[in-house]
C-alpha cells in the first residue's frame, strides 16, 4: 500500500496550461489541485516565510485572484499542505487490518506509521516547521492536532481491544500508546531531520519488531493496573 502519493517538487504545470485567456473548463476544475501541488513543492523546498502568494500562482499557472478565491490565504495553504502530507497517515492503523497477534498488528502499524514519518516530504515539511516555529506557531499545533487525531488513538484503541474492553480507550491506554509511538518513531526521526546516519545498520522492519517487542513485555505486565486508569 502506498502511504503518500508524492509529487515532483519540481515538477511545473505543462506549458500548454498556461496560456493566456479564459481557461477551460477541465483547466479551472484541476486548479485548485495545481495550486495545492504548487504550493506544496515551494513551502517545502524554500520553507513558509521565503514564499510568497505570488511564487506559488506564478509556479501553478494562475493569478493571486485566482489563488485566494480558489484556495485561501497563504496560511490556509500551508494548512492544506500539511493536511495533504499527513492525510494518508491517519489512517495507517485502520489500514494495517485486523487479523493476527496483537504482536504482528503492531509491527504492520509501525512500520507503516515509520516508512510514513521518514518520508521525504515528511521530514522536509518537519524541518520548516522546526525552523520557523518561533514565527508560526500555529502552524505547528496544527501539525500537533495530525498527530492527536491519528496514530496515537488508533493505537491506543487498538490496545484496548486487545485487553478486551471496548467503548473510549482509558487513560492507561493513551499513556501507553505515547509510548510505543515514541520508542517506533523517536530515534529514527531526530536522525532524519539532522541528517545523521545510525551507528548501526538495522532494516526499517527490525526496529520496529524490538520496540514493538520490548514495550509489549512492559504493557502485558502491567494490565492488571489498567483498570485503574478507566
């Protein structure tokens, strides 16, 4: 399955696209379309405040009018990037299915929500939002909310289930849940944004196979006190 559908950053609308006058219909259907792939492949490569309104209609082939009446604002942009990037996601662990031990379903999750996060897109829409955080930082709570609404409680739904209750995932289980997706994703992730190679080789499935493995002999020892948390 494929996680992201990523695009060319730089690849430009073709230049039959781009002639003057009223464009077809079939033209200012896929514009907003242009526009987001525009906008995505800009703010990525030269980051959120060195790209203008203007940059991205002249890249998609389209007036500033155009562009806030198709779209929004340069912010709402931004947001629809990282919606974009982030839509497939939130759905990793519905998409990783339910059959198997719970050992194997956490390994199909993480590795998917890994492959995810590692991502080219993903790391470069990372690092902006790192650099410019002190600037914009709504823009990165909004990227704390892709985070909220996806893995973390479908994950911790998915170790509810596998306790046998059902309704809200406790406390207990949210807790828990964090701590798997730091010990899947933590390490891998700081070292692609810096560029930093492992001081050792190890496939993307194995590591998650001991983190999965690790946390689950922690979580299974202390179910008797999940109760607590409900």
């Amino acid at each position: 399955m494929s996680i992201i559908a990523f695009q060319d950053p730089a690849a430009r609308p073709p230049a039959s696209t781009r002639r003057s006058g009223r464009p077809s219909r079939e033209a200012a259907e896929a514009m907003p379309d242009r526009i987001l792939a525009s906008a995505r492949a800009l703010f990525l490569e030269n980051g959120f405040a060195a790209t203008s309104v203007q940059q991205i209609a002249e890249h998609a082939g389209a007036t500033k009018r155009t562009l806030y009446v198709k779209v929004g604002d340069k912010e709402a942009l931004f947001r629809a990037v990282i919606d974009e990037v982030f839509r497939d996601w939130r759905h990793t662990v519905d998409a990783a299915g339910a059959s198997g031990s719970l050992q194997i379903r956490l390994e199909k999750v993480g590795l998917q929500l890994l492959l995810a996060l590692l991502a080219p897109d993903m790391v470069r829409l990372n690092r902006v939002l790192l650099s410019e955080a002190y600037r914009f930082p709504s823009l990165v709570e909004t990227l704390v909310q892709q985070i909220e609404l996806g893995p973390i409680p479908q994950l911790a739904r998915l170790l509810m289930e596998a306790r046998g209750a059902d309704g809200t995932p406790a406390l207990a289980d949210e807790i828990s849940a964090r701590l798997l997706y730091d010990m899947i994703s933590g390490a891998p992730w700081r070292m692609a944004l810096t560029g930093r190679r492992p001081k050792f080789e190890m496939s993307h499935a194995d590591w998650v196979r001991q983190a999965v493995g690790i946390f689950l002999n922690g979580w299974q020892a202390t179910l008797g006190q999940v109760g607590a948390g409900e």
